[in-house]
C-alpha cells in the first residue's frame, strides 16, 4: 500500500553535508511514523532519526546536532539533512515508514552515502 523511494545519496568529504530525500507514494495518510536507518557492513542496523504525523523527532546520540529531519506534506517527501558529516556516518541509509493500516514497517530500496576524502 505504500511504496517509499529514498536518494540523495552519494560521496561527500568529511566536514561535507548531503541531503537524503524519501518520497513515499501510496496510502500516504495511514502513516504515523518516518524513519531513517543506516547500516554499515559488518555494523548492526541502527535508527538514525524519526519524525512523527505530529511532527516530534527524535535522534540517535552519535548524529545529534548534526542531522535534522524534516519533512514536506505536499511532496510526501521526508529528508534527512545531514552536516558536518564523518568517515563512520558512512553506510546505507534506508527510509523507514510505519501505516496504521499494516503490520509490517514499509522499506525503501535504500541509498548508500559515502564519507571519504
């Protein structure tokens, strides 16, 4: 019923920003939570960031004051603004949505970010 399509992602030097976009298409109304997760090879899958239909975010320690998460109703789109990027933000990202109208989370396809001088 939903269908979440992530990009943005690419090779940024350390100190960089980058900006990840989910567009989310489908039952867009039923979802109640959007989140980004990154995971690194060899590394556990870890939430980076979450917003909610009422708008409260929350971040993980290791990307505070440095990620934001926002989003844009009319373009069913969440973004992930990322700064002062590091070598260990390295990973792929992935867009995460929660529907009241499913069990299961919906995925996107992912987008691998690059931190690398």
């Amino acid at each position: 019923q939903v269908r979440l399509v992530e990009s943005g992602g690419g090779l940024v030097q350390p100190g960089g920003s980058l900006r990840l976009s989910c567009a989310a298409f489908g039952n867009i109304a039923s979802l109640y939570a959007v989140g980004w997760f990154r995971q690194a090879p060899g590394k556990q899958r870890e939430l980076v960031a979450t917003i909610t239909s009422a708008g409260r975010t929350n971040y993980a320690d290791s990307v505070k004051g440095r990620f934001t998460i926002s989003r844009d109703n009319a373009k069913n789109t969440v973004y992930l603004q990322m700064n002062s990027l590091k070598p260990e933000d390295t990973a792929a990202y992935y867009c995460n949505a929660k529907s009241t109208l499913a069990t299961a989370d919906f995925w996107g396809q992912g987008t691998l970010v690059t931190i690398s001088s």
